[in-house]
C-alpha cells in the first residue's frame, strides 16, 4: 500500500475521459450559479431593505430591475428592448449632468 494516489483518468478511454471532463465541467458550472443565485438574491434583499438616499442610488435599483425585465422579453419585442436601452441612456446622460 502507497501514500501517492493514483490518477484514475489516465486509466480511462479517451470517451470516459471526455465524459468525466463534461460531467465535471458542468458540475462547476452549476455550483457557480447556485452561488451567483444567492448572491444575486442578497444584494435584492440589500436593495429592498436599504432606501436610496440620492438619485443615482434609485437608478441602481431602476437598472437591476429593468434587466430582470429585459431578460425576461421575447426576442421579436425590439419595441420594449429599444425603450428600455433608451431609459439606460437617459440614466447615464442624466448621470453625469450632476
């Protein structure tokens, strides 16, 4: 019996090896959504509980918002995709006119 562990994948066929890679890949993937879930989950809960104190604070939650809205638009609705890019528009103009 040895302390070194032994590297299954190099004992495996390039098909299994292939197979464990994706598996694993995905396993990665999903963790890292999961996380971003939660996190995206808290900063929401930051927002709703946190009043703006200024202007440019309530278009940080008008932003987040009007993602969430414009990810949910079927791609043929370019009438909404337009008035929400134009929106995000008026806050960076209207932002750096202070």
């Amino acid at each position: 019996m040895t302390d070194i562990p032994v590297e299954l994948d190099k004992h495996r066929g390039m098909a299994a090896q292939k197979a464990t890679d994706l598996r694993r890949a995905l396993a990665d993937v999903e963790a890292q959504v999961r996380e971003l879930r939660d996190r995206e989950a808290e900063l929401e809960n930051r927002m709703m509980t946190m009043p703006a104190l200024s202007w440019p604070e309530a278009a940080v939650k008008a932003r987040h918002l009007l993602n969430l809205y414009a990810a949910s638009l079927p791609a043929e609705d370019t009438r909404h995709r337009a008035l929400v890019a134009a929106l995000f528009d008026d806050f960076v103009r209207l932002g750096s006119e202070s």
